[in-house]
C-alpha cells in the first residue's frame, strides 16, 4: 500500500525527498502549473503535475523495487533518497516525463485502469464509441482515396494501431506505395516486377550462387573468393545468427526465409557494390519482412509459425519478397553512411550520443569514462541495427513507427537527419532507463551488459515511454547544440 509513500511525497510536496535545490526546482514548475491555469483550474493543475512527477519518480527506481521483499520495499519508500540524490538536471528530466504523461493521459482518463481492470475488459463491447480515437482517424484516412501524408504522417508517429496496416502506412511514408488508391495496383505490380528482373539477373545467373554451395562457402578461405562469393559466403553467416531472438527465432531457421532474406540482401548489396553490405543490415531486413509478412497473414508478428508460409503461397511471399526489398532500400538510404567501410554515420551519432550524456547524466558520464567504456560497439548494435536486437520485434516495430513518420514529415529533404535525429535521442532514454544499474558495474559487466539485449524486454509501454521522453528531450535541445560539451 503506498499510501505512506503518498503521504510522505504528496503530503509533504516532494520536501523530503530531494535536496533543497532540487525540490525548490520541482516547486518552480509547480507554482507554474498554478499560474498557467484558468483560476478556477489552478489548484487542479498544480496537484495534476505534482501526481504525474510522483509516478516518474516511483518509476526511476522501478528496477531496483522489483528486486526488493516487502520490509526492504517499505523502508525504501519511508526515507529520502540520501544514497540517491536527485539533482535539478535529473529534477529536469523527470518534470520533462511528467509533462509527456500529463499531455498524454490527463484529457483521456479511460487509458487508466483501476487496479484488478484491464483495458480489456473495460472495452469488450467494441462499438464506434468505444474505438479508440486514435484508431478511428486511422480508419477514416486510409479510407480515403487520396491519403494525406502530412496527417497519414502525424497519427504513424504516435503508432501504427495493431491490424490497420503497418505494412501499407510504412511503404507510403516512405515513398514505395502511392498515396492515391487508382495507381496503387499498378505501381506495385511494376515495382514487383522489376524487382523479379533484378533477382534473375544479379542472384539467379550469379555464378557465386550457382557455384558455391553453403558448405563450401565455410569451408573456403576468404582470399579465394571473388567479390560476389565473399558477399554471399558472409551473407550465410550472418542470417543464422538471428535466430537467437526469441520471439521469431524459430520463423529465421525456417529455410524458405533464409532463402528469401539471403536473395533480397545480395540483390541489394549488388546493385550497389558488393562491398556495401556490413553486419546489421540483415537486422534492419529482418524487422521489415517480419512486419510485412504478419500483416500479410492478418497476425502479430509473434504468432507467425511455419504454417503461415503454407497459407500465404507463392504469390503472396513474393510480394512480401519485394516489398521487403524496396522497403529496406528506402531505409537504408536515410542511413547511408552508417554501413560505409569506417562507419562514418555510427562514429558521428556514437559522438553526439556521449555528449548528450555528458550534458544530461554527468555523473554516468563520468563512471563510462573512468571505467574505459567505448561506446562505439554499443552504437553499432543500437544505431546500425536500429535497436532490432535489443527490443522484441512487436516494440522495436512500434518505435520504427515514430522514426519513419520523423522522415516523412520532415519538410525540405532532410527526412534522414529526422530520423537520425530522433534514433539518438531513443538511444539516450534507453541508456539512461539503465543507468542506476550501470553506476555500480565495473568496465567487463558495463560491456557485457550493452553488448546484449537488457534482460527485462520492453513492451510497447515502455517504448512508448522511451518515446515520449525522447521527442521531450529532442525539442529542448536539438536547436541548442552549445548544450553539449565535448566529452
């Protein structure tokens, strides 16, 4: 029961628990809140902020609870953080979650459940009014025979609703499917076919393909290869290691998929030079064809099972084939630079994302620092593989919504530096959700820790979360780049 806690943190307006600055902080925006509001509002508003602040402040040391027993849990609850002071930057960052929740829930109080009350439920007769907004405007525009991308755009950010087309919404916000419903048949079928020709003339007349067989291209050193030989001989090595994901592992062994999958990276990379290919593209390919052959079988991603390639037949799994090819080419092209020979693109995010920590969570900063810690490796994991192998494939599809509807609504061609933009700061929030664990880590338990997928998987919640927090921290600071220091 945290009624204790309630008293000691409402009660008390947060007095006993943070250091006078940081509190006189919190207070600033709280008497803000008040003076902000019609005068009939205010006392609401300021007791609105002040619960919402509570709920981030419970859920900075969400980790460590877990972990505790009901007596270490009430003793927790009953002191002030003195083994944990919250400074005014990280009065700051909880103030910006607060912001995000309160704009987010205050206006639409059916998302909260009472205790023992599920969504579910609450919702189980499904009639229009009780369809969520959200999936309603989905409805209506892509009933639309011209859909809007600017709007299309702005509801994918907040997330594609499950069974509403992620596949369609993904492929017109990045320019593959048409807008207007007329030419959609037409444009598809001639992209499909055009991605049949490049199939027949780049892998099937491939004389590496033709050539070398799975075992020899193990077996046979690298020297001796040609150059489509030693794209192939990796490509092979590298799908089977995605297998290690949990929640689809057992549809990566499938041979049909890895079929797929090898002949859409090797067009790829021929088109381009058969140099371009690099660890991490086959994650980035992985997602997509999972997110289109779900939604081409009706399913979620985590219920697709062998028999769905029965059901879909052959004509169904090429359009998912070439979908998925000019999809991932599309993607890949906003991040042109991030699978270059140097990594070019992954050593400047890498850059900015430890200054942002600098900036931010100093006292992290400063522990990475002193522990040796590169953040290269990590940058090539998170940024290179777009946060694939670190979130489960139904979350890390609810995060590529928002990062694809940042290239589309960026006006002026800069759709990419959007993109960009907004990965960074998810891979700021998703370090420092980590970071009271990582302060008491030495240098070989912080890398074995970053060089894996976190051991609590995020649901789509917590990456809502993670995104909300993001776009709070991307609006504060991405004008003000004198912000960050050099590390």
């Amino acid at each position: 029961n945290i009624l204790a806690a309630g008293v000691r943190w409402i009660g008390c307006l947060m007095v006993r628990e943070l250091p006078v600055d940081s509190c006189a902080r919190l207070w600033d925006a709280l008497i803000a809140e008040y003076a902000q509001s019609p005068p009939d509002k205010g006392g609401e508003s300021f007791e609105a902020m002040l619960l919402y602040f509570c709920a981030c402040f419970l859920e900075r040391h969400s980790l460590r609870l877990r972990k505790m027993d009901f007596e270490a849990m009430m003793l927790f609850l009953g002191r002030g953080s003195a083994d944990d002071p919250v400074d005014t930057a990280t009065v700051d960052l909880l103030l910006s979650e607060a912001f995000v929740f309160k704009d987010m829930f205050q206006h639409a109080q059916n998302h909260l459940c009472k205790p023992g009350e599920t969504e579910t439920s609450s919702s189980s007769r499904m009639d229009t009014k009780r369809i969520p907004r959200h999936v309603q405007r989905f409805q209506a525009i892509l009933g639309n025979q011209v859909i809007d991308k600017h709007v299309l755009s702005g509801l994918a950010w907040n997330g594609v609703p499950h069974g509403h087309g992620r596949c369609q919404v993904w492929q017109m916000l990045l320019d593959y499917r048409p807008l207007e419903k007329e030419r959609c048949e037409n444009v598809l079928q001639n992209k499909r076919r055009e991605y049949l020709d490049l199939k027949a003339k780049l892998y099937d007349q491939s004389e590496a393909v033709r050539e070398l067989s799975p075992d020899e291209a193990s077996a046979v050193s690298p020297g001796r290869l040609s150059g489509e030989e030693k794209l192939l001989r990796q490509i092979r090595k590298d799908l089977p290691r995605l297998s290690h994901l949990d929640d689809i592992g057992c549809m990566v062994k499938l041979p049909p998929v890895q079929a797929c999958m090898e002949r859409i990276l090797f067009v790829w990379a021929v088109q381009i030079s058969t140099t371009a290919y690099a660890q991490g593209i086959d994650s980035i390919l992985l997602l997509v064809y999972f997110v289109f052959l779900a939604d081409k079988d009706g399913c979620a991603i985590a219920k697709l099972s062998p028999a769905t390639l029965e059901r879909l037949g052959e004509d169904l799994l090429f359009e998912v084939e070439a979908d998925s090819y000019w999809s991932m080419s599309k993607i890949l092209s906003l991040m042109y630079d991030h699978h270059d020979e140097s990594f070019t693109g992954i050593h400047r995010m890498t850059t900015k994302l430890n200054e942002m920590v600098w900036r931010i969570d100093e006292k992290l900063a400063r522990h990475l620092d002193n522990e040796g810690i590169n953040m290269l490796a990590t940058g090539v994991r998170w940024i290179g593989c777009l946060m694939v192998r670190e979130l489960p494939l139904e979350s890390c599809a609810r995060l590529w919504d928002t990062l694809i509807a940042e290239n589309a609504s960026e006006a002026n061609g800069h759709g990419g530096e959007g993109f960009e933009t907004m990965l960074l700061y998810v891979c700021f929030c998703f370090l420092a959700r980590y970071s009271s664990q990582l302060l008491d880590m030495d240098a070989e338990a912080i890398t074995m820790f970053l060089g894996r997928a976190p051991p609590d998987r995020l649901d789509i919640d917590a990456v809502e979360v993670l995104l909300g927090e993001a776009y709070v921290l991307k609006i504060t600071f991405h004008q003000a780049q004198s912000h960050f220091r050099q590390a």
